[in-house]
C-alpha cells in the first residue's frame, strides 16, 4: 500500500550498481541517480546541490565537492547499500500483503455478518478492522521518517531529509554531552589499567623489538623532513645567543682553580717542556744564528758564534731541568700564575670584560659559525646511521630502556599511577579544549550528505527492522481491535 512521493526519482533497475558522478558537469546529479531524460538527476543542471534542492545549503557550503560545509564530501550511496534496500523491498511486500490479507479478511467478515451469518463474522471483522488501522497507522509512521506518505506535504514527515542537519546538531551534542566530557573520559581511562597493561606489553622483548623498530623510523623521516639549512641556521643562532647571554669567565676561573689545585696541569708542563727541548735539539743552529744575527756590529764574530753557543746551552739546560724537576722553580712560577689567572677571571672585572670581548670576536668570525652550523650535519648523519643499524647502540640503549620501563610499570603501581594521570590529564584537556571542534565533526559531516541520499541510505540499514512495526501493528491491532469487541460485546449483552 506504499507509495513514494512526487520528490522520489525512479529507482534503479534491481541489481544495477548506483552510477556517482566522476566530474560535477557529468550526466549524473550528485545523488548518482540518473533523471529519465538521461540528464542530470532531479532538478537537472550541473547536478549540483543547489539544483537539487533550487536552494544552497546554506553558509559555508562547498558545493564542489558535494554541497556539504567545509569541503566534506557526499554521502555515497553504494551498491551494498542497493542490496540492503532490496531486501527492504522485500520485507515492504510482506508487510504490504500482510495489510491486503486483513482487507480481504475484512471484507469476506463483513460480507458474512451482512447475510445474516450470527457469531463469528463479527469478531472477525472487528479484528481485521482494526489490524488495518493498526497497519496503516505504523505504515504512515514508518514512511514519514524518509518522505511525505502519498506524496502529500504533511507536517512533520519526511522526517529525516528535512531535519538532517537538526538531527546532525543534536547527535553532535549528545556525543559531546554524554561521551567527551573530562568526567566520563576520566571515569573510563581510570578503570582501564593502563599503566599495568603497558608495561605488560613493553616487558615482552618483542614488543619492545617493534617499538625500537617504529621510534627509528619515525625519527628517520623527522630527520629526511627537516632541511639542513633551516636546522643550521635555529641551531647557530640558538648556541651563540645563549654563548653570548652566559658570561664564561667565572666559569672558566673556577675550572682553572681546580685543575691547579689538582695538579691536572702537570701534564700539560710536561707536555710542553719535552716539545721544547725536541725542538731545541733539532733547531740548534738556527737558536745560534739568531742570537749572532742580533749581536752588535762592533763584536768580533767569534765571540758572536761563543754568545750564541752558551745561549743554546743554557736554554737546553732550563728546558732539560723544568722537564726532569718537578720542583722546578719555573713550574712553580707557573702554578701561581695559573692561579693568580683564575682568581682574576673569578674576581676581576677587567680580566672578566676583556675575556667576554675575547668570545664575543670569536663567536663572530664566519669560521666559528661556520663550525657551529656544520654540526648539525654530523649530528644528522650519526643518528640516521644509528636509527638504521639495528646493532646500533642508539637502538640497543632504546629497547633496554622501554624493557626497563615495561617490568617497571608492570609492578611499580607508583609509576603506574603517575603514568595514568598523566593520561587522563592529557585526555580530559584534549576534550574539554576541542570538543566543540570534535562536535562539529559530526554535525558538518552530517551537513554535508545529500538528504535524499541520507534517507536512502539509512532506510535501506534500518528499513527491514521498521517494516516489522507495520507487521506487528497489523498483528497488535487485530488482537486489540478483537479484545474490545469482545469486551463491548459482552458487556453491551
């Protein structure tokens, strides 16, 4: 007894795939559906929304892709979906026929009853009466969810196409209200163990394997996204602005004091003094030269070459004695210098401000800087090779660390409470921060469906279970219409 109302296009053959458009100036209207005519769907044109509807969708529609808001796309009517609608189809037969049965019934009663036929025929019509009823009443209730019954404008039907937005809105709030509230999201993380679970999880070396596995990989495409230039050129400013923000004489007092103080210089001297005397040994001729070179004029040159030779020999003799005496006077000289030096560096405001001008030139020359930012390039290089080499000690010291971190979590319910905090935090922030967005998700996605193609879609996933209401409304309404005529009949005598 259904019929469709003048809104409805013709439905496709049985079985035959639903066309979509490939381009918004095809033969096909968004919907897919094909007019008779062979053109465009519906309200013909290019096949857009707003030929369908001969309105927009109101502000922030894209009708390039499918006349919903924001760009989102249509809602795709699919064969699966025209499978489903057949068995609807089927199920709208049964229920149909189940409503010409009771007419039938109905009219064969009333037949009886009016040729004299006492007893029965009225408590046959009486039900069949009222399974009718019962049947058309749930038959216009069913239908007024998808379109107008009979195709009249009835208010309030064609519940779903014309309310498809409302309806998105009121879903999107319902899920914002009862679901992404920081108080359920807590209430459900806190009673999932997490914590436990994770470290369960980690504390298996496979797992662990597989988390190494994903963090180098990752790590490898963060490192191949980022271009070297741009990451030179943050971490070059970043070392000389904090080089040039931290003043490094008082530092560098400090250190020197207790290098002193530790004899750790010793070496260093000794170092020093034994390149001194190699180089002595090896120059020896050219220590005398210079010595006869700067003589005066009027000095025979004999006693030049005499001056220069006990020059030589006594520097070899101090360079040889510092070296070989640990209590040489000259190291002790030293010693107090180099304290001395710290002490300024620490105290001294003019050692202090001559040593900052010092780093302040050095930062500045395209050398240094030169150095700092080619850092980064062995930096890169040492870490992709690491993240790629499973042996690596990188990738060794990541999987001892998250086993580490599993057995820990696993038995540690410190930790795990501490990690589950963490959690919920996270989660109750991200909720409570953008559920509106997360909302809008639902109620612009839903925007942005066709509604005739939502109607369609949604009657074929539910329609089979509807078309039970009309059969139960027929069944209930005859044994309701059959219990009131008993009840009058018995009671009216």
């Amino acid at each position: 007894m259904e019929r469709t109302g003048p809104e409805k296009p013709e439905e496709p053959e049985k079985g035959a795939p639903v066309a979509r458009p490939a381009h918004p100036s095809g033969g096909a209207g968004p919907s897919g559906r094909v007019g008779p005519s062979g053109g465009p769907g519906r309200a013909g044109g290019a096949g857009t929304s707003a030929g369908l509807k001969g309105k927009g969708r109101g502000k922030g529609t894209d009708k390039s892709s499918g006349g919903g808001p924001l760009g989102l796309g249509s809602f795709s009517y699919t064969a699966a979906d025209e499978e489903k609608r057949r068995g609807v189809r089927r199920m709208k037969t049964t229920a149909t026929a189940l409503l010409g049965l009771v007419a039938v019934i109905y009219v064969l009663a009333t037949w009886a009853k009016n040729s004299g036929v006492e007893g029965w025929p009225g408590y046959v019509a009486a039900a069949a009466e009222a399974g009718m009823v019962g049947a058309l009443a749930d038959w216009f209730a069913v239908t007024a969810l998808f379109r107008h019954p009979l195709g009249v404008p009835i208010p309030h039907t064609a519940i779903i196409p014309n309310k498809k937005d409302q309806l998105g809105a009121s879903l999107g709030a319902f899920v914002g209200e009862n679901f992404l509230s920081p108080e359920v999201v807590r209430a459900r993380l806190g009673g999932l163990g997490i914590g436990a679970r994770l470290g369960t999880w980690l504390a298996d070396p496979a797992h662990a394997d597989r988390v190494t596995a994903e963090l180098s990989t990752a790590l490898r495409g963060a490192l191949t996204v980022l271009r070297d230039s741009d990451v030179q050129a943050v971490v070059g400013e970043a070392i000389t602005r904090r080089a040039n923000a931290a003043e490094i004489a008082p530092g560098l007092g400090k250190t020197l004091d207790q290098v002193v103080a530790e004899g750790a210089h010793h070496r260093a001297v000794d170092l020093v003094c034994a390149r001194a005397h190699d180089w002595l040994v090896k120059h020896e001729e050219s220590i005398t030269d210079a010595v006869q070179g700067g003589a005066p004029g009027w000095t025979p040159r004999f006693v030049d070459r005499k001056v220069g030779h006990r020059v030589y020999r006594e520097l070899l003799r101090f360079v040889v004695e510092m070296r070989d005496m640990p209590e040489h006077p000259a190291r002790g000289a030293i010693d107090r210098f180099l304290r001395d030096f710290a002490a300024d560096l620490q105290s001294d405001t003019d050692t202090r401000a001559r040593v900052e001008r010092l780093k302040s030139e050095l930062l500045a020359r395209p050398e240094v800087q030169d150095v700092i930012a080619s850092a980064w390039s062995s930096v890169r290089s040492m870490i992709m090779a690491a993240a790629e080499d499973e042996r690596s000690e990188l990738r060794l010291r990541a999987r001892a660390s998250l086993l580490s971190l599993g057995r820990r979590l696993a038995t540690d319910e410190r930790l795990q409470g501490k990690l589950e905090g963490w959690i919920e935090d996270a989660a109750a922030y991200v909720v409570s921060t953008y559920r509106s967005e997360i909302t809008s998700l639902i109620s612009d996605t839903v925007a942005s469906w066709d509604a005739d193609d939502t109607s369609k879609k949604i009657e074929a996933h539910i329609g089979r279970d509807l078309q039970f209401i009309r059969i139960n409304g027929t069944v209930v309404g005859a044994l309701a219409g059959l219990v009131i005529y008993t009840v009058s009949h018995a009671l009216g005598g």
